[in-house]
C-alpha cells in the first residue's frame, strides 16, 4: 500500500499513519501560467475529502511504495518546465493506477476535566502556535496589555509554563498573532491555572477586525492545572490575536488584584480544512453509527449463490430521532400523518410544564397532555417529559413566583408526585429542573440544594425515566459566560455534592443562528467526559438567510459525536407560525427544513437499498445500527423460476448482542 506525505512550506499537511479510508484517485494537469505541475485528488467516498496533494505551492513531496522497491522526492518550482514535467506524470500515473491511501491528521476528540497537578502536551503538538509548551523561553510571545510576562518552572516536575502577573485588565498579559484563513476550522485547547482564588473562568479569545471572538472556556483554580477547549471560524480571512481573557464575576478582581497571577501552558490552534472536517464527520458516522455486515446466500446444498438480488428494509433505527409537537396535533389529521410518518421520538410543547397544568393553584389539568400522551403511544411514539419545573421565574406559574420559601416548597413536592406518579413508566426522560444553569430562582428560594433534591426525589418516584439537566447556549456559541460548558461541568458537580449520585442526562437546547461547527463540537467532547448520555433536546435554527443549510449541517456534525445519544427537533407545527422554524406550511408540504429532514431520514434508514452477492455468494453493506428485514431472490436457470428469502438482521455497536456475519438459504 502506497502513502503520500505532502510538505508545504514545512508544514505537514497529512502526516499521521491511520488508516482512514480507501480512497478513488484520480489526476488531472493544471496550468499556473507558464510552469505545469499535476494535481493529485484524493476524493473518499461521497465528496468527503479531496487533498490537494500536488501544485505550484508544494516544496517537495515523498511517494513511498511497499509493495514495490520505489521512493522518490521530487521537488516542485514555480519555474518547472516542460520538459521537466515528465516526473509528475509518473507520480500521477502510477498513483492512479496502483491507489493509495491519504493520510489527513485525526482529530482528537479528548477533554481531561480533572484539574492536575501538571497540565498535558498540547493538542496536535499546538497547531500553529510557535512554542506552545515554553519550552523555548518567550519566543513567539508578546505582552498584551498593562502586565508583566514571564516563564516559570515547576520545581517538583520542572514543567515550564507562562505568567502574566500584575495584570491591569481582562485581556492584559501575553498574545501571539496570526493570519487566519476564513472557512476554516480551527480547534483550540490550552491548560491554565491561577496563583491564588477558585471558580476563576477564563475564556481563551480572539482579537478580530469585528471584535472579541471567544473560542472556549475554563474554570481556573490555584493548585492545579484545568483544561481549556474550544473551536472557531471566522468569516473573513485576516490577522487575529490571542489572548486569555477574564471573565464574568471575577473580572474586577483578577483586573484590579495585581497578587492574583495568571498561568498557562500547552497552548493549541490547530486549523481543519472544511473537507477534512467533513472526513472526520464521516469516520466518526462510520465508526459509531454504523456496523459492517456480511449475508452470504446460499442454495438448500449450501452452495453460495452469486449475482442473487439483496434488497433490505429497515425497521427500526436505533439512533433516536425526532421533533416536538404542539396540541394542534390532536384535531387535525394531516398533522398526525405527516408526523407519525417521519418520527418515533417527541416531547411536547408545553403541554406538560407547570403552568399549563396548574394555572390556578390546586387545580390540576392534564386534559390535553393526557390526550397527546394517548395519541403518539398509538403509533409507538417514545415521549421525553419537559418539565417538571422551570428555574426561570418568568417560566413559573405566576402564582407561584410570590410564594413565601415554605409555601412554594409546600407546593413544588405537590407538582412533582402529581405529574410524575401521573406518566409514571410512559416517558423516557424528565427535563426535571429546566435551565438550572442559568437560572436558580428554586435555590434562592429553597437552598442550594433544590435542584438535588428535586432530581433525587424524581429518580425515587420512576427509576425509568432519565432525570435530565436541559439548558440554552452551551453549544451554540460562545458568547454566553453563564452556561459554557465549563459552567455545565461544575452544575453537574454541585448536584453530586448536594447529594444526588443518580442517573443523569446532559439536555442541550440547540437554538442556532449561525452554526460554529468547531464549537459545537469541541463542546461536545468537553460534555462527553463526563460519561453520561447527551442529548439535543430542542434543536432549531432561526429563520434566516440558509436556514435549511445551517439545520443539515448541524445535524450531521451532532449525530457523528460518539458522545451524542439522540437529537429532538423543536419545530411544533402551529398555524399561526412556529417558534423559530418550521418543517411545513400550514398543508403540511415541506418546506426546504423539511425536505433537509426527510432527505436525512432516508439516508439513515438505507432508502431504496439492495445489491447483489458476489461470485462466492457474499453482499457486504456498512449499515446505521438498527433492525432490516433482508430479502433475497435469485433466479433458477433451469426452472425459470425466482427464490425468494428474507431473514431478519439486528445491526448493533460492537460488544453489543448482534451479529456481523449472516448465512441465508434461498
């Protein structure tokens, strides 16, 4: 097997010897003004990545042949001539009839969330920053703001790190700048620490043209080292500085305590083109979404069967995938077709919150919750139950928010055995403190502990269904302080040391305007570390400009995170416009959101599927876990007759109870 390695400009372009996926090659001369050089495609399967492993640009690249004794370097100018050429050719030649395996840098989905003693080398060795672990001093680092910058060794490990000390502002300490190329995707990381304090949230920033970008977030803390991981895009290219800036409530102390020092080490910015980008979503879907399968069909003596026809039906997906709706579905039948047609997943709209249960207190009314529950569990509809309560005030029952501590205590242990004893064992999940990361009117209230209490009491009353956190801006983007990811990190850890040590799921909202897909995803990872299932609980994008683009690209990067366990579309049908985006019109014929979905759901569920075995009787698919129905026929030359079989597969995760390998007689 052959491998190429490009240098351009002494950066490695592909570099890491991971198998990835075969690729077709093909090759084709381009001309740049007078010099001629050849351009080297790599394209994967479905347009997922084309390296541009040969033209002008390129200084040198290396072809390593294993199964011949062959290896060459030949080097490219801009003042190639014609004759000259003749080796490039060759290259060409030999690649596109011998194939050959491009190697494009992993990326590298892993987030420590445990503060340590010592920080870990940068990711991807830091990408494009010039000494990321100071491991030369200063180079590469200058001084931003009113501060003083220096280096430090640890005495106990001799890890050397940056200090910013006598800091007079928010972005004052140390910066490097650079030249950013727009549509690309950059990963960032880094380790930080502070001299003195704790809950110090630090974001690492980006000084652009258009202001402050932030990329990612930590809480530092004195003693030990926390990890920093974000992503961003820009629109335009153009010269960026970085910066570690301090934020939220701790901003007037670390600007105006010139004791409180700011540490950092193994500093990242690692770029992804968009086709590696989309090669990374296609290893990931490959690798966690789907398994390899092999039917072999075989006549009653047991002799293989070739060219017999392979055609298969999915019964079920086993990624959970849906959209919420609205109580308009109870009287309007097309609504209830069109849904029932695309989704075995749903949550309602509001017919299960507190205030639309409870609007005069004491008076229960679950009429139309009741009737929705009743309609969706006919066509075998999975509901998540949202919400027992809301930390939002403005989101209580309005009598509710006047309540003295012990009425509204007296009042909330009534709601949760009300609602929850009432869908006992129907729903799978319970949204049981709503934006508690925002928001904490029920612990000002009640003590810091609410919420423990409140998803330990809902785990006691139905031990089925997952008590979820569920919140806004986590994923989204970076601009909200309040509930990053870090700061969903630390909720998680005060409702385990209030005492609640239960099952738990992580809700993220998913409201989208413009995706940040490096930050959706590097949240992601940040999210997945702590083990527990991730679900996008109310996905829409705001009716812009690429709307219908924006919703296909967020769902295919969220579906391919190994972390993520299922994604709820919020887009209730309401006739008189829906929340922020809608799938139909009032007909319920797609809109082009709509037709995103649907386009999605065929291929996940293998529409119009089928192929024929091979001369050894053998058809091989990678197919999304979930159950088929195989039908196999295959024609009888001396009977002119066609046999038919069908067998029933189970397409699971690896170490999960599934086959991979299927005999069929026929």
């Amino acid at each position: 097997m052959k491998k190429v390695y490009a240098s351009s400009r002494g950066k490695e372009l592909f570099k890491r010897e991971k198998s990835v996926a075969k690729p077709i090659v093909v090759f084709s001369m381009f001309i740049f003004q007078n010099p001629y050089a050849c351009k080297l495609k790599a394209i994967f399967p479905g347009s997922l990545l084309k390296a541009d492993s040969f033209n002008k640009n390129f200084q040198s690249v290396t072809i390593k042949y294993q199964k011949l004794p062959l290896e060459m370097e030949l080097v490219a100018t801009e003042t190639m001539k014609m004759e000259n050429f003749l080796p490039w050719l060759v290259i060409c030649f030999l690649v596109y009839h011998s194939g050959v395996e491009v190697y494009a840098e992993d990326y590298d989905y892993s987030f420590t969330a445990e503060c340590l003693a010592d920080p870990l080398r940068a990711q991807y060795n830091g990408g494009i920053v010039v000494n990321p672990d100071m491991n030369e001093g200063l180079k590469g680092w200058s001084k931003s703001g009113f501060a003083n910058m220096a280096t430090r060794m640890s005495s106990s490990t001799n890890n050397t790190f940056i200090v910013a000390t006598n800091r007079k502002g928010a972005l004052h300490g140390f910066t490097q700048k650079y030249f950013l190329q727009k549509d690309t995707h950059y990963v960032t990381s880094a380790w930080v620490q502070v001299s003195q304090g704790d809950m110090i949230h630090v974001a690492l920033a980006f000084g652009t043209a258009f202001g402050i970008q932030r990329s990612g977030w930590a809480i530092a803390r004195s003693g030990c080292w926390s990890m920093l991981k974000g992503g961003f895009v820009l629109n335009i290219s153009g010269p960026v500085e970085l910066y570690l800036e301090v934020v939220d409530g701790q901003l007037l102390v670390l600007a105006n305590n010139t004791a409180i020092e700011l540490w950092a080490d193994s500093i990242s910015i690692k770029p992804f083109s968009l086709e590696e980008w989309k090669f990374h979503q296609h290893q990931s879907t490959e690798k966690v979404r789907k398994a390899k399968v092999k039917i072999q069909a075989v006549d009653s003596q047991g002799q293989p069967l070739p060219n017999a026809t392979v055609s298969l039906a999915q019964q079920k997906n086993n990624f959970p995938f849906g959209n919420a709706i609205s109580q308009h579905i109870l009287n309007n039948k097309a609504y209830q077709d069109w849904f029932t047609s695309r989704f075995k997943y749903t949550v309602f709209e509001n017919e299960m919150k507190w205030y639309a249960n409870e609007k005069i207190p004491g008076q229960l009314d679950y009429n139309v919750a009741d009737a929705m529950l009743s309609l969706v569990q006919k066509y075998n509809v999975k509901v998540r139950g949202h919400n027992v309560f809301w930390d939002n005030p403005q989101n209580m029952p309005s009598w509710a928010r006047y309540l003295s501590p012990a009425q509204l205590s007296a009042a909330a242990s009534r709601r949760i055995n009300s609602v929850m004893n009432r869908y006992l064992g129907q729903l799978i999940h319970w949204d049981v403190v709503n934006e508690n990361v925002h928001f904490s009117f029920l612990e000002q209230m009640l003590g810091k502990n609410a919420s423990a209490v409140y998803y330990k009491k809902a785990n006691e009353i139905d031990s089925k269904a997952i008590p979820f956190l569920n919140d806004f801006n986590t994923i989204e983007h970076g601009f909200d302080g309040t509930s990053n990811p870090a700061k969903y990190l630390e909720k998680i850890k005060e409702l385990r040391s209030h005492g609640y040590n239960g099952p738990l799921g992580i809700g993220l909202q998913g409201h989208f305007v413009t995706p940040n897909l490096p930050y959706i995803r590097s949240s992601l990872d940040i999210l997945a570390s702590t083990g527990l299932p991730i679900w996008i609980t109310e996905l829409d994008v705001a009716n812009t400009t690429n709307q219908e683009v924006y919703l296909e690209e967020i769902i295919r990067e969220i579906h391919a995170h190994p972390g993520v366990k299922g994604i709820m579309m919020w887009a209730p049908w309401n006739p008189k416009g829906c929340y922020r985006m809608c799938l139909t019109d009032n007909n319920f014929k797609n809109l082009p959101t709509g037709d995103v979905v649907d386009n999605i759901i065929k291929e996940w569920n293998h529409h119009d599927f089928s192929g024929n075995t091979d001369e050894n009787g053998f058809f091989e698919a990678s197919l999304f876990h979930g159950e088929y129905q195989f039908e196999i026929s295959h024609p009888d030359q001396v009977k002119y007759d066609t046999y038919v079989a069908q067998k029933l597969v189970k397409v699971a995760p690896t170490g999960e109870s599934s086959q991979s390998h299927y005999t069929v007689f026929v």
